[in-house]
C-alpha cells in the first residue's frame, strides 16, 4: 500500500506507522502486562523509581483488603490494577463432589466446599475497588500444598484484553470494563502429589500460551487470543513442573522457551514444534527461562541444581558443548532469577543465599552470600532503578545495590505474609499481600 503513494506522502505514512509502533512499545514499558513485567526478566521499565524504605505506617499510598486466598502477582495497565484470588463458599452436597482420580497418589485433602474464582479491579491510583467478576465456581478435584493457593498463575495483558487462567476451573479472557469474552474448558490437571496448579498465561501477538503439565497428559497449548480456539497443542514428556514459558524473538523466528524436569525446550510458536532440547534439570522444574542477547538462561533447584546458557540459535538435541556454559550450585527451587545488566540473581532453593553469576561466561561474582534479616522466598525478585528487590514470604523485602556484590539498603517489613512477585511501575512499587493488596510510593 504504502508503495503506489507518492514519495512524500510515502515517508508520511512509514513515520505514522513508525510513530504507531513506538507508541505501542511506550504502553508496554509504561505498565506491567504479565507477571515478570514489561521484558519478562523480572526487570522495570527504565523509568521506574519505587521508594527503598516503607513499613505499615511509611509510604503507604494505598491499601486494599482482598477476599480469599492467592498467590498470583497482579498485572497494571492503564489505571488498573488486577488480581486474581480464590473464595470458598458454602459446602458442597454429596452429589456435587467431583470424582477423584485414583490413579494419582495425592498428599493433599480434597476440599468439601465451592470456590469462587475470582478477578478484581483497583483503581491504580486510589485502590478503590472499580469492578469484580466470578469466573467460575467450583469443587476442586484436588487439594493444594498448604503454601499454595487456588489462585497461583497470575494474569497477563495486551491492553485489549485480560487473560486469566485458573487451570482446572477454566481459562477466560475478559475486556478491560470486566465484560468476559471468552473461556475455555481444558479439562483438569493432576498436580504431583495434588501439591496444586499454577498456569500462568502468556501473550505474544494474536497468541496466548499456556504450560499445562501435569502428572499424566502434559501439553503446551497455544489459543487464538481473541477468540480462545485452540490454534495448536503439543504433547510433552514431562510431569509437573509449574513453570511459565518464555516467549522471545531470535533470528526471524519467535520461539517458546519452556523448563521441564526431563528437557528445556524451546518451540516455534507458529506450529509447536521443537527447536532445540536442553537436559540436565532438576526434579520438579518451578523457575520460569530467560533470555537477553541471543541467549536462554535456565535454571533448576529442586534435590539438586542447575543453570545452564544455551544459544538461541541452537537446533535439535543440543550437547554439552553446545551450550555457553553450567553452573551447578544454589540454584532456586520456587523462585525464578533475574537478568539484569549482563548478571544473573537467585537465591539457592528457597532460602536467603544470594548468588550472582557473569550471565556472558557463567563466573560466579558472588556465591551463596546470606542476605540478613529476611526468610525464606517463593516471590521472583524485581529490579528496578539499578537496585533488587526481594520479598520474602513473612513480608519482609530486602532492597540491594545492582553488582557484582550486592549490598543491603535497606529492609522493609509488612504485616502480611507475600508469596507473589513484587511489580514496578513508575514510582510505585505494588505488593500482594496473602490479605491486602499494597501500593508503596514516597511522600
């Protein structure tokens, strides 16, 4: 089209496309579309200044009271702010139980009530409540680890649409007014030892990826984001591994970077099919892959550990030469690293040793140093105005200097037990709580 116009009104056309596409990126910086945040690696748009030091009483923007139980991190878009959560109801009558499946050994109990599943809007700047919708209401087929929740995979956003995914109960996709456009019944999912579930959707394009492993039936799953239809789904020779697949773009092709106890891989996100294959992962595969400069970053924790570079460019099977480099020491278990300015941060297993790794050669900088003064982590750490953010599970968040030998500024302690990832955008800084949902930002 832009061809057959004339060469002034050409060059017109290409700057109000150019215009329409950089707009397009500053909405994107601007909020906090999916659970690790505008890049996906954990890291706030450039921009982002959230306060160092809070308590109950200190730079308290906001607080809200949130109904049930979750762990899903919220997203932002605009002036919203969504969540995700889980209610339970009134018991279920015998003949409202669901069937359990005996085939699958289980160390949970299985609920005798209904759940409500829930999505909440709040105002971004005031916290009020602006609407609520019930997805679903269900009786679980299975428990839940008692650190866990019905509500673990948080929500992702284009701006056009919000998807939620509450597993089991159903996958759905509503408009930003709350108006629900579509769902999706997938059928259940069979936890390892009925620990739980924790799909967390994510968007790229006209695509909404979904990790569906579980104890027998694995697949991945890609729907049309508009409609819900099912585009294309692969089997996987996993169990479950609650990890959030990666979506990255490399060499004119978009790939899908999923962990898996057995292999890593990474598929095409046009067909599904596999691309390259990476083994050496621990059981019980939790943290979600990076990727920065044509390069994926994967790591594992759970009775053993693993961190492993491999080109993006790779093909097949990939060897132990075919990677950049492993690293085999206090990997985390629950939560995912973070890449920021050409270094790798986690903390071993669940605990407060901190590592830090040169993410071009695998060097260690820094090796299991213990971070004082807060607990164990389930919530993915956050970097924002060249400083780290981790909280821990008791609400206690440790703010670091970025290096290669991070140093405590400052810690800040909630009355409200955390288990989702904290999320930054501009000079907020935005926690859920087990009960309250927090906005923080200097007076």
């Amino acid at each position: 089209m832009a061809e057959a116009l004339p060469p002034q009104e050409r060059m017109m056309f290409r700057c109000l496309i150019l215009a329409l596409a950089l707009s397009s990126v500053a909405s994107a910086a601007d909020n906090w579309p999916s659970w690790r945040g505008p890049t996906a690696n954990g890291v706030a748009a450039s921009d982002a200044n959230p306060p160092t030091k809070w308590d109950e009483k200190t730079n308290i923007k906001w607080k809200a009271d949130l109904p049930g139980k979750g762990s899903a991190t919220p997203v932002v878009w605009g002036d919203q702010v969504f969540v995700l959560t889980a209610v339970p109801g009134r018991e279920a009558k015998p003949e409202e139980l669901p069937k359990v499946d005996r085939r699958f050994e289980t160390k949970t109990e299985v609920p005798h009530n209904f759940y409500s599943f829930e999505v909440l809007s709040f105002d971004r700047t005031t916290g009020k409540p602006l609407w609520k919708k019930t997805a679903a209401e269900a009786v679980p087929h299975e428990g839940h680890h008692p650190t866990h929740s019905y509500a673990a995979g948080s929500p992702a956003t284009d701006g056009k649409r919000l998807y939620v995914s509450f597993g089991s109960f159903g996958v759905f996709a509503f408009d930003l007014k709350g108006e629900q456009i579509w769902k999706r019944d997938l059928g259940r999912i069979h936890s390892r030892l009925g620990w739980g579930e924790a799909v967390t959707p994510v968007v790229h394009g006209d695509t909404v990826i979904l990790n569906w492993d579980q104890e027998d039936g694995s697949k991945l799953i890609a729907l049309d984001a508009a409609t819900g239809d099912t585009k294309w789904e692969v089997k996987r020779d996993e169990k479950t591994s609650w990890n959030t697949p990666l979506i990255v773009e490399h060499g004119g092709t978009t790939q899908v970077l999923v962990n898996g106890t057995n292999r890593a891989r990474a598929y095409n996100l046009v067909d599904g099919k596999v691309l390259w294959e990476v083994s050496g992962m621990t059981v019980n595969a939790i943290p979600s892959p990076l990727a920065a400069d044509g390069v994926a970053y994967i790591v594992s924790g759970y009775r053993g550990a693993m961190a492993v570079a491999v080109p993006l460019d790779s093909r097949g099977e990939v060897a132990k030469d075919g990677v950049k480099w492993r690293y085999a020491k206090g990997t985390p278990y629950v939560p995912s690293p973070l890449l920021f300015d050409g270094r790798l941060y986690f903390t071993e297993a669940n605990t407060q040793l901190l590592t830090v790794l040169d993410a071009k050669t695998g060097k260690p900088l820094q090796e299991r140093e213990r971070l004082q003064r807060v607990g164990s982590f389930y919530a993915s750490p956050l970097a924002a105005a060249g400083r780290l953010y981790f909280v821990d599970r008791d609400g206690t968040t440790a703010v670091l200097s970025a290096g290669d030998k991070p140093e405590v500024l400052a810690t800040n302690k909630l009355d409200d037990k955390t288990d989702a990832s904290p999320v930054a955008v501009g000079k907020t800084l935005y926690l859920r709580g087990e009960k309250h949902l927090y906005a923080i930002e200097e007076k």
